[in-house]
C-alpha cells in the first residue's frame, strides 16, 4: 500500500517530478477503479479508473473517510469493506449504487479484499468496482423491447401477441385466451385490462376448475339472504365485484353445462339474477376467458355449448408453451433472478453457461411457471455470485447428456446454442428456409451452423461423429 501523503510544508519538491511508482503505473492502467483505506477508513491510494467513475479528483480523496468519497447506499449501514476487514472474508461483485460529485446515482459491481503487509499484520482494505451503466441501459432497453406490461418475450410469436394486444385491449369485445398451463395466460388478461379503458375499475379472477359447479355458481353471481340454507344475508358475486371492469374466468372449458346456460344468458343479455332473486342485475363486466383445453374439440366432442363458443371466441388469443420459444429463457431466468434478488434482500449474480445449458435443454411441461419454481429453488442453495449446476433440480442436469453418443468436449455455450436451433427448427416444422427467416440469418448460415453443431433434420443420416448429434435426436423425440 503506498505511502501516506506528507504535509506541504515537508515535502520534498523533486517528488513532484519523480517518475510515478511502479505499482501507482500498473494501478492506472486497470479499467476498474481501485482505492485503499488504512485503520482509520481515510483513502491512501486512489486510481484513475476511480476518478472516472466518481468523478472526484484524486487530490480531493486521499486522506479522506471513504464514505465521503464513495458515497454508496450501503456505506452507514452495512460496509462490505468493514465486513472483510472484520471477518476476512472477501466480497465479489456485490452490486450497489454510488453518488457521483455530481450527485448521480451510478449502479456500480464492487469487490473487496484485505491489505497486508510483508509480515502478514492487517494494515488496511483494498475494494474495486466496476461502472456498471452501460451494462444497466443495455438491460433497460431490453426490457423496454421485449416487454409489454408484465409479460416479457423475444419470441417472434409472442410479439405478433404484442402487436395485437394495444387493440384487443381498445376494444369492448369478449377475449378467449387458450394455452398450456403456466403460459402466462393470466397475465395476458391482466395486461389487457390495464390497458384498456376499464383500468381504473376492478379485475376480478375466479378459477372455474378449482371450484364444485353449486359453489361456482353462488360465486360468480351471488346470492340473497335465504336463498339456501345458513344464507342469512347477501353476498356479492364476482360479477357485482367486477362492475365497470374485467372479469377473467380460468378454465372456462371446466364449467358444467348447466352452468354454460348461465353464462350464455349473461354475455347474450348482459344480466344475471343472484340465487334467490328474481330481479336481473345489469352486467356491467368485460369478459375474458382462458383454457388450457381447445374448445372447439370440447365442442366437437359434445362437451361444451357451441353457442357458448361462439359468444366467448370473439378474440382468440393463443399462448405459445415455453418449449417453442426458447430463446425467452435467458430474458426470464434474469427476470426471476432481479425479482427474486428484491424480495429475498439477495445478492445473486445471474446464472452460469453450464446452469443455462442445462435450462435450455429442458422441454418445459409446466412452462413458465415451472422455470419460475426452478430459480426459485435455485435461490435455496445459492445465496449469493452465480447460480451453477449443482443449484438446480439433478434430473435437469442428468438429461443434458444422458447417454455417451453426446461428445463431451461440447461447452455450454454450444449446448445453449443447438437448444435454441432446434427449438426454432421444430417450431417451424424443420423447414430450414422458414427458420433462417424467422431467425434473421440466411440460411447457408443456417446450414452451416446446423452441420457445426451436428443437428439432423428428421430422416437425414445421421452423421455420429458430431458432438450433438445424440443430444439432437432426443430433442426430435420429444
């Protein structure tokens, strides 16, 4: 650690001239800024890279508390450099926020560690921080491009969902959303009521398969007092609750057929009467429903009222599963990781190209909210830097490359990489001219990558000697 600067009466005027020490050199050259402290917290060594980024000359540091140089959000109430000095114990890329000298709020990665010295006795800390608002615009235009309302996406499908949404969400007319479980096909109806002139009343969800067909029935529509026994004064159902709003019916292909009859009359006359009365009550409630089912094979089958369908399908939205848009993966482990690190006062980093790799090669049956459950459980084990493999559930891991036909000299990045491809193949039927189109490359650059990484498309001979060419047959499979 260099020496503490003397006092103008004592120094000597030919340091002022004298070449710069070797380690203040090598300290200069570093794109992250470095300072050091003594016992008493005052700066005694200040690089350029920190001038940069704080914008305080190195004159004005040195001698300085370091809390009133680095003026971060953590410095009165939970130093890390005090931490490290206390317990000894370095901290890595811990992000926080930092005022500039002129008053900025500047997001900064920072890295602590102990000085000693040639006796092995503490003398100080040494922290680094990098500056990280590139990195931070970068992440909010992002989230700006690939985001409408809560529901986030770089799919293509997903955004010809987003073109649609603005005037689905202008418009009065009933919505059929259909998609797999854990899609987000909530959040779809959600976004379309904040954004629809209905957003200052209420949204009321009911789950029409997780109720009994009687009980459902009083929910949605209320009762009198006496209409049934222990019914001893009136109760507001879900359409009363949602008067002027939206109301959003779950699993509407679960309902009975009486109680199709029902909801025919509402959406054909706009009134329903609670149990017990024989007054009708003005339905004032945009209604948007959601399956999981296709309702027009409900219909087919004789399973659910054709006319029903017909009044609930104006607007067809369908929700594509996870398994065909891979590539929003990355977009919503860091999601879930920002989200997570929020609730839980967490200081992940994000996640590792091994731990991606095994994500990406995953088929998602219970979709988003399935990914969503995994970094959750990641965040159990992993408290902080980066989540890896050992963080996530064994069977995802174990069935990146069960078998010896995948090579495994193929790295993580190549793993992620033959994912998306393949993901983007299948959705497109494996038609390669599609996918190169879909995709924004031409396809011999599609070609090429696909023999790179040993992809075959159904019925081509299999060429054993590529590194995936196991891992891509038992993606076909699925």
């Amino acid at each position: 650690m260099p020496d503490r600067p003397q006092d103008e009466g004592s120094r000597d005027p030919a340091a002022d001239t004298a070449p710069a020490a070797p380690h203040s050199v090598i300290l200069d050259s570093l794109t992250e800024g470095v300072f050091t402290v003594g016992h008493d917290w005052t700066i005694t060594c200040f690089n350029r890279a920190a001038e940069r980024i704080t914008g305080i000359p190195k004159e004005r540091a040195l001698d300085k508390p370091c809390k009133d140089i680095f003026r971060a959000n953590i410095c009165e109430s939970e130093c890390t450099l005090r931490q490290t000095i206390e317990t000894g114990v370095p901290i890595i890329g811990k992000r926080i926020t930092i005022l500039d000298a002129q008053g900025n709020r500047k997001p900064v990665s920072i890295s602590t560690a102990i000085l000693r010295d040639e006796s092995g006795r503490v003398v100080g800390g040494v922290e680094t921080f990098r500056d990280l608002t590139a990195i931070e615009h970068l992440r909010k235009q992002l989230r700006r491009d690939f985001r409408f309302e809560d529901i986030i996406s770089s799919s293509p499908r997903m955004h010809e969902l987003f073109t649609l949404l603005p005037d689905v969400s202008d418009s009065q007319s009933t919505v059929l959303i259909e998609g797999e479980t854990g899609t987000g096909k909530e959040l779809v109806a959600r976004a379309i009521h904040n954004q629809s002139r209905r957003c200052q009343r209420p949204f009321v969800a009911v789950n029409c398969g997780a109720l009994p067909d009687t009980l459902l029935e009083s929910e949605l529509f209320g009762y009198k007092a006496g209409a049934f026994t222990d019914a001893r004064k009136d109760k507001l159902g879900r359409f009363a609750l949602a008067d002027g709003g939206t109301l959003f019916l779950d699993e509407i292909g679960d309902v009975s057929p009486a109680l199709q009859v029902r909801l025919l009359r509402v959406l054909q006359e706009r009134v329903y009467e609670p149990l017990g009365s024989v007054h009708p009550v003005k339905a004032d409630v945009r209604i948007i429903t959601a399956t999981n089912k296709t309702l027009s094979q409900l219909v087919s089958k004789g399973q659910f009222r054709e006319d029903l369908y017909y009044r609930i399908n104006v607007v067809r939205l369908e929700i594509p599963p996870l398994r065909e848009r891979m590539e929003d993966i990355p977009l919503l482990v860091e999601h879930f990781i920002d989200r997570l690190n929020s609730l839980q006062g967490r200081e992940v980093a994000g996640i590792s190209d091994d731990a991606l790799a095994c994500l990406m090669a995953h088929a998602f049956p219970g979709n988003i909210r399935e990914l969503e459950n995994i970094i959750e459980r990641a965040f159990v084990v992993c408290h902080s830097g980066w989540i890896q493999p050992a963080h996530l559930p064994v069977n995802l891991c174990a069935a990146l490359h069960p078998d010896s036909t995948a090579s495994p000299s193929m790295n993580s990045f190549e793993q992620v990489e033959a994912s998306f491809l393949l993901s983007a193949l299948r959705r497109n039927k494996w038609s390669r001219l599609e996918t190169a189109r879909q995709l924004g490359i031409h396809k011999t650059t599609l070609f090429r990558k696909m023999k790179s990484l040993g992809i075959q498309a159904p019925g081509a001979k299999p060429a054993r000697s590529q590194a995936v060419d196991g891992h891509a047959r038992r993606t076909r499979a699925r």
